[in-house]
C-alpha cells in the first residue's frame, strides 16, 4: 500500500477538489490508499506502463498485461476508498468539471437530476433494443448497475419483459422504485436469486467501472437460463485514444478496466459464452440511431465450456493492441512540449 498521489493539472481540478474535500467530506485523494493487482482475465503478473497520469489530472497508472491485452489501472485505490469516491459525490463533481471545461459541445453536460438521468438512459436503451430486440428471450431481464432505470424503462416498453434492476446507488434505487422499476440496492454479487432465472442479462455501460469484471461474468452465466442472452455495452479503448490523440486522456480513476475488441472478445469467450453479435460503434449512423460513437455491443449466448476452463484468449492480443497504442503515447511526448511552451507564451503576452 502506498499514499495516493496527485498533481495540478492545467485545468487545476485535482487540487480544487481535494482541498475541498479534505475541509469538508473527508476524503481526497490524497487520504486514500493504492492496491498492486494481477490481471483479472488471465492472471499474469507481468504489465507494460501505457500512462502515468488520467484525463483529470491524477497520477494514476494505466497498464497492459503482456500476455492478454487487457488494460486496467494498476496499482489502484483499494475497494473502501472506490466507494467513498462515489459516495462521497467527489467522482461526479469532478467529472462534471472536468467536462465544463473541455467538451466542445457547449449544450452537452452531465445530468444534473435522477429524473434526467432516467430520461437519457431511456433514450438510449429505446435503440440500444432495436438492435437486440431479436436476440431477447421472453422472462426476466436484470441490468446490473441500472442506476435510475431508465434503460429497464425501455426493456419493459419494448418487450412486455418483466425487469430487475441491481444498483448501488441507494438515491438512484428509491427514484427507479418510484417509477414502478424494481431495484434491488446491493452489489450484483450479493444479489440473491433463483439460478439460471434470467431470460436476459444487461450490463450497459457499467463495466468499466467493476473492480471485478470476471466475477461479473461468472455471476452472468450462473444466472442466465441456458437459452438466455447476456448484452454488453461498454466503452471502446481504441476509439477513446484515437478520438481524444492520446493515451491518458482515453483514461480515467473510475473506469478500472478498459477494453479493445480483442480483450473484450476475450474475456466473454473465456467465460463460458458464445458471441453472437459484436458491434463497434463508431459511425455517423450511429449517432443518428440515439447511440454512442465510442462504445462496443456484444450479445452471447452460454455454452456447454464452464467459465474460464479453457484457453480462448487470442496470441496476437497483446502486440496487436499494444501496436496502436505506442503510436500515441509517441504523440503524447510530442504534445507535452509543445503545450508548455503554448502556456509561456500566453504568460509573456499578458
């Protein structure tokens, strides 16, 4: 273990933020400790360093393991500390800033309520099932990490599914439980149910942000009915770098684990399921459709393999991704300097 250590960014939000967190909630980042993990898809020991610092501004490690490909923060804050970082409202302040201050679209921000959360998640889950929707089996359909239920919302309108939502959140359950969505507030993994009851199981832009995604898997496949659907979204890595030219601002402390096409296939084959459908959303018509242009969709089905007794890991996973991206971790150098001397010039010309 190790103290958490941050910098000033050029926006100054880390340190905006932990003065006024030390002062008022009692937690900052530099209160808060580290933990050093092994892979969680294959569970080498041996990494490459692709970034020292995140988006925000945090001297936070971004890694890839050298065997598999998968990227993950490492060392990281340990389990307590991620969830004072939640609780404590300190994540969405500071992404919320962070976002003031640099996204180009003057009219896009972060919700400000529950109510505007679950109208955007609805939105948004209204086309994520015209894609899926024949690929749903009738029953029970539970999204782990439901949040104010807008996404459930859209399941139940679409299909006539019953649904189950499982979210931490004890303010975003009681809205999703107001609106008639049912929402149990705990952990997926201390959710208790009948095995292999679900007809279908979402996991829509939350695995980033598990500490434990191979859990999530095992949990899915012990859940699922054997002719049950698992439905992944989750950020693409690649387009994140390329869309941003840099490696640490495709990164961020939340999100624990990132993932390529390659790791993500990986990971789902290693756990017991079979893809059936595998997007990479990146074009103009996805953007017209209500979706994201740097997110990935996976729709599997369980297979007769238990989780993760075989090998399904591609050889080529590591230096292909790797590959790209040393092109812009090269850029980023580049950048670095070219910045100062932007900000110098800027201090003489006052």
């Amino acid at each position: 273990m190790c103290a958490f250590q941050h910098s000033q960014d050029s926006t100054g939000i880390v340190q905006l933020f932990d003065t006024e967190y030390n002062n008022d909630m009692n937690f900052g980042p530099s209160q808060v400790k580290y933990e050093t993990i092994t892979c969680n898809l294959c569970q080498g020991k041996d990494h490459k360093i692709i970034s020292k610092k995140d988006r925000h501004g945090f001297r936070q490690q971004s890694v890839i393991c050298t065997s598999c490909g998968l990227i993950f923060l490492n060392p990281r804050m340990v389990k307590d500390d991620y969830d004072l970082f939640y609780k404590t409202d300190y994540y969405r302040r500071i992404v919320k800033e962070y976002i003031t201050l640099h996204h180009k679209s003057a009219s896009w921000r972060l919700p400000n309520t529950e109510q505007e959360s679950f109208d955007s998640a609805r939105s948004f889950g209204l086309a994520l099932i015209l894609r899926v929707k024949k690929h749903l089996q009738s029953g029970l359909c539970i999204e782990v990490g439901s949040s104010s239920g807008g996404i459930l919302a859209a399941i139940r309108e679409t299909t006539g599914n019953p649904v189950m939502g499982i979210e931490p959140s004890m303010s975003e359950c009681a809205f999703a439980e107001k609106l008639g969505i049912p929402t149990a507030q705990c952990l997926f993994e201390n959710y208790v149910s009948t095995k292999s009851s679900a007809a279908n199981i979402f996991g829509v832009q939350s695995m980033n942000h598990f500490l434990d995604p191979k859990k999530f898997f095992l949990w899915a496949h012990e859940n699922l009915r054997d002719d049950g659907s698992l439905i992944v979204v989750v950020q693409n890595f690649l387009t994140m770098m390329e869309k941003t030219r840099s490696v640490r601002y495709a990164t961020q402390i939340d999100h624990t684990y990132m993932f390529t096409p390659t790791s993500l296939q990986n990971f789902v084959r290693s756990a017991g399921f079979d893809i059936i459908l595998f997007e990479n959303w990146k074009d103009k018509k996805i953007k017209k459709a209500g979706l994201t242009t740097h997110h990935m969709l996976i729709v599997a089905k369980k297979n007769m393999h238990t989780p993760f007794s075989i090998n399904s890991i591609d050889p080529k996973s590591f230096s292909n991704d790797y590959d790209l991206i040393k092109r812009y971790m090269l850029s980023g150098f580049v950048r670095a300097p070219i910045k100062f001397i932007k900000r110098i010039y800027r201090q003489i010309t006052r």
